[in-house]
C-alpha cells in the first residue's frame, strides 16, 4: 500500500510532465483504437461485399495446381484462358453437402469469362452459369432495379449488373430493358461458341465494386453449351476428366464429328450438301432439346456454394464439410469467402496489412516516446532514488515503484484514450466519410465509413496500454537501478 502511495504522490508532485506523457499515451491509444475499428469495418464490409452478393459463405471445387476462384484462374496464362476443373460428381457431393449441421442452402454454378454484345455494343466480362430461384434465393443483398427473376424452369434467360448495362446503354444510345435479346460469346480450345440470350432484369450490387462490375448471370444450360459441355457432361470417379459434347450443345464443331451411332466415313470424302443439311437439322434439334431439358445438379458444374445457417461457426462447417467429403472419397476443397473470390479479394487484404502496419509504426512511436519521457524521469530523479537506496530501499523496491507508477500511468491514459477513441467514432458515425474511388469503396466494403464499438477493440486496447507500461519501465528501471546512492547524494 505504501508503494502506491509514493507512486502516485510522485506522479502528482510531476503535474505537468506527467500530464504531456498521459495525452501522449491517449493519443496513441486512441489512434489504435480508431485505426481497429476502421479495420473490422473494412474486413466486415469486404466479407459483405463478397458473401452476399457473390461468393456465399463457402464453397465446394476441385483442387487443382492452378489457384481457381469464381472470376477464373488466379494466374491467367497470357493469350489462353485455362478451363475450370469441374466437380466430379457434382449432383452426390451437394447432396451430402446440404446434409452436414450448419448448412442451409446451396447453388450450383459454373463460371466463365466470356463477352457480351447487344446491338453492336461489345465487352468482356464474367458469366455464372446457376439454376435461377436456386441461386437468387442464396443472396439477400442484389436487388432488382428492372425486370424480376427468372420464371422457374425457364430457359434462355440472362441477368445483367446495372454497371454492365449502363456501359451497354450509353454504346446503344437507349435503355436496355427485359425481353431485349444479347449475345454470349467465348473462345475456348480453339472453338468459338455463340448463343443468345434473353434478358430478363438488371440487378444493382450493394456495395457495388469493380469486381463486381462486369457479370452476366445467366441459364446454366447456356454457359453449359458454350464452354462445350453436354447436359449430362460431369467427370465421374472413374473418369480421367470431362469429354466436351459433341452434339447435345449443338456446338458448330459437332457437326463435323461422327457420333457413335454414326457410321463412319472416309475424312477424305467429300460431304454433300444434302449430308450437311441433315446435320444441321441434327444439332438444331439436340441444341433445342438441352435447352429445354430441365438443369438439375447433375452434370457439369464448376462450384457449389453454401450458405451456412445463422450462427453457425463457418470455420466448424466448413471443417465438417471436408470430413464428410473427403471421407467418403470424393477429391474436393472447401474454402471460405476469401479462397472463392481469389485474387480479388487477396489484393484488397494486402492493402488492410499494410494499414494494420501503419498502426503498428504508430504504436511504436508512441512507445518510443513514452520511454524516452520516464527515461528523463528517471534522470530527474536521481537524488531520491538514491536517497531512498541510501536509507535501505531495495532493488525490489524500486522496481516496483517504477512498475507501479509506469502501468497506472499508462492504464489511466490508455481508458482515456478508449474513451476519446469511442467518441470520435459516434462522430464518425454520424457523420460518415463518404468514398469515391473504387479502390477504397471495395477496400472499406461501402460508400461510406461506419466503424463501429465493439468488446473486443476496447479489451484489445486497454490491454495494450498495459503491455506498453510493462515494456516501457524496463530500460528506465536498469537506470534506476544503476545509481550509486553516493554518487546520488552527492549530486544532490
């Protein structure tokens, strides 16, 4: 009790120098304590970004050596798009999936860059090929600004996001609206694939972002027909990998491929046009048919997303999901959020390192400057501590008044300086900063800032007012401790 007695009447009888170490010490607190909050909105607004209107909250594909998230390959390979690995499997795998605790729903999706055009307005962007009430009723944050979902069990039917046709629109000089007709296009393997569409609504992304900007959803049957794929295509177990369709898709390349039931034919002759009209009345009439057929969860299919129920530990889900999988031989990966979107969303956790960085500078800044204020106290002191070493005072004892005074210094600064940090960010909620560029937009998951109070923030940093107290006292206490009590007395 004694020791805190001396303690605080020291740091009384400093008044002011005292008072520049406490605000020092606030403000840095302060400032981690904004800079987190500003960070767990970022993190929570790309996670919202991403989840809610694109990734879900997991999502099942085939490893592969090539990194691949829903916008393609990680590492394109210049000039040459590589194909996705489909799921082996696809339809037994959901299943199983949708059985495990924690699950609520899925969807089923197949993903492709491709190009649009409409009306000689042309562009590149990604296309999702999905199941249609089964993928909108995954996501709550899209909304529908013209037009409405695709009718169950529709066919031929394409959703477009509002930047993508607003880009379309000023090409066109007019409003896109439903029923107008667009074509989907890809190059793959040397083929080149055609097949139009019928658009059925434009949908607005809340936070919108770049990632986001360029994507076309559309009938799974179409990306389907355009990546070569039959309706049944899907690698099985047994199965090297996918055989692309030689006729179900009505793929142009087809028409040249003897089937099995065909008979075979010398390639050197000559096919005569009544041959040719045949085979295009053919693939006109299987083309029409897979269109038509209803898109279950067989064949080929690139992703499943999974939305896990609320409160449910995705972390836990996801780790029953590889139990479950894996332990019944089927060769996939599970990943969170942030492994679906892939690149996208790995640049923009960069860019949140490099600010939890800055912070970490700042902190240390501010405990340089602590140091170096107790370390001049110290000096100040000489007289009395060597006095106090004089009469009979320990090393212990001196230690421990410097501890004393160091930590209550630096948790009364540090709750001061949580209390400046809570009110500058019900400021900053009330009165938001806004964004504009796309980079910070995608990066804090909105058009505005909105940190937030949280339990954890304000543990974290009165915790780390006392970590930089224990740190600081131990230079100027090796000091301390160094003064010989004659030399002290003397130099008083």
């Amino acid at each position: 009790m004694l020791l805190f007695r001396i303690a605080f009447r020291s740091l009384s009888r400093r008044g002011r120098k005292t008072i520049v170490v406490a605000v020092l010490i606030a403000v840095g607190v302060a400032a981690l304590f904004v800079g987190n909050a500003v960070l767990e909105s970022s993190i929570g607004g790309v996670q919202t970004t991403f989840s809610e209107n694109f990734t879900a909250d997991l999502s099942i594909s085939t490893p592969r050596e090539q990194s691949f998230s829903l916008f393609g390959p990680d590492i394109p390979v210049v000039g040459d798009y590589e194909a996705e690995p489909l799921i082996v499997n696809a339809a037994e795998v959901g299943a199983r999936a949708s059985r495990v605790p924690g699950v609520a729903a899925t969807a089923y999706v197949l993903s492709s860059l491709l190009f649009l055009e409409a009306g000689g307005a042309r562009s590149g962007g990604l296309g999702l090929g999905v199941i249609g009430d089964e993928y909108f009723n995954l996501f709550r944050v899209p909304l529908f600004i013209r037009g409405a979902l695709p009718a169950p069990g529709s066919s031929g039917w394409a959703v477009l996001s509002e930047d993508w046709a607003a880009e379309i629109e000023a090409d066109l000089g007019h409003p896109l609206v439903p029923g107008d007709k667009l074509q989907l296009s890809l190059f793959r393997d040397q083929t080149f694939a055609i097949r139009e569409v019928t658009l059925v609504g434009i949908i607005r992304y809340r936070p919108g972002s770049e990632a986001l900007r360029h994507v076309v959803i559309a009938d799974g049957r179409i990306l389907r027909a355009l990546c070569g794929y039959l309706q049944t295509d899907a690698p099985s177990a047994g199965a090297a990998g996918v055989m692309a369709g030689s006729g179900g898709t009505g793929d142009l390349d087809s028409l040249f491929t003897a089937g099995a039931s065909a008979p075979a034919r010398e390639s050197s002759a000559p096919i005569t046009m009544q041959e040719l009209k045949d085979l295009l009345n053919e693939a006109h009439r299987a083309g029409a048919s897979a269109r038509e057929a209803p898109l279950g969860h067989d064949g080929a299919w690139h992703f499943i997303l999974l939305r896990a129920q609320p409160g449910a530990s995705k972390a836990r889900v996801a780790a029953d999901l590889r139990r479950a999988l894996t332990g019944a031989d089927m060769a996939i990966q599970v990943r969170d959020w942030r492994g679906t979107a892939g690149g996208a969303a790995t640049y923009v956790f960069l860019m949140q390192i490099v600010l939890y960085i800055g912070i970490f500078m700042l902190w240390g800044i501010v405990l340089i400057l602590t140091m170096n204020s107790i370390v001049m106290s110290v000096f100040e002191r000489t007289s009395e501590i060597g006095t106090m070493r004089a009469i009979g005072a320990r090393t212990g004892f001196v230690q421990n008044l410097f501890i004393i005074e160091t930590c209550a210094l630096t948790l009364i600064s540090g709750v001061a300086g949580v209390l400046v940090g809570c009110g500058t960010i019900l400021f900053l909620d009330h009165v938001p900063v806004h964004f504009r560029n796309q980079i910070l937009i995608l990066l804090f998951g909105g058009t505005s800032l909105h940190p937030a109070i949280s339990g954890w923030n304000i543990g974290l940093s009165v915790a780390a007012s006392l970590v930089l107290g224990m740190i600081a006292w131990v230079y100027p206490v090796r000091l301390a401790l160094r003064i010989q009590p004659v030399r002290a007395i003397h130099a008083s």
